[in-house]
C-alpha cells in the first residue's frame, strides 16, 4: 500500500482541507495534485508510522488524534556519522460519514517537532 495516492484520494470529502502547523490551510484540489507530485519521485528511506491517540464518534462525525512519525537517515555534515531524524505531527482529523462511507474531511496539525539522534544499529 505504499504511495497508494488513490485508495487515500478516495478518502477524502471533496470539501477536505488540511491545515498546517503554521495555519496554512491547502483545499482538495491542491493537496490530491501534491499527494500525485510526490507518488511520481524517486522512494526515499523513509519510514512512516501512525498511532492513534484517541477517537470518538458522535452520530455520523468521528475525530481522531493521531501521531505521525516520520524516521529519515541522513549523515551528519561534519562527521559523517549516521543520524536519524525523527520528524512527528500530531493531527486533529475530522471524518464525516456519507452514505457511501466515512470520509475525512478536514486535517489540522496540531504539534510539530522535529528530534535527531544516531541512526540505531542493527
């Protein structure tokens, strides 16, 4: 399901936006040709995760707090050393349920912060 752009596109309300750490908000359109953008570059080593925080549903809205984490391996400028970047966003999402399923209608960054470590050895 990696880059699955379109089973995710299929998620979406046609009214969805997302909202930024800075409150920089992207309307549907926008966000679908961005998430196409990204589909067609090169795979990179990054490593997704997500965790749910908490989700509650009242008649036919849910809205789920989410940690999304980003772990990225770079090499460190000045030693050379292996690092991580561990880049998370905690979300705010609101879904709406249609009479053709739920849908996610909006997405607001709530935190955003970015840790680097070593890289873990294996």
């Amino acid at each position: 399901m990696a880059r699955d752009v379109e089973t995710l596109v299929g998620l979406l309300s046609p009214d969805y936006t997302l909202t930024d750490a800075l409150k920089h908000t992207m309307a549907y359109d926008v966000y679908v040709a961005k998430l196409r953008l990204i589909k067609g570059l090169a795979r990179d080593s990054v490593k997704y995760s997500t965790a749910i925080k908490s989700l509650s549903v009242h008649g036919d809205i849910a809205v789920v707090v989410s940690v999304e984490t980003m772990a990225s391996p770079f090499a460190d400028a000045k030693t050379g050393h292996a690092m991580t970047s561990l880049h998370r966003h905690e979300y705010l999402d609101s879904w709406i349920h249609y009479d053709a399923g739920w849908r996610l209608r909006r997405t607001v960054t709530r935190k955003e912060s970015t840790e680097l470590s070593p890289a873990i050895q294996k």
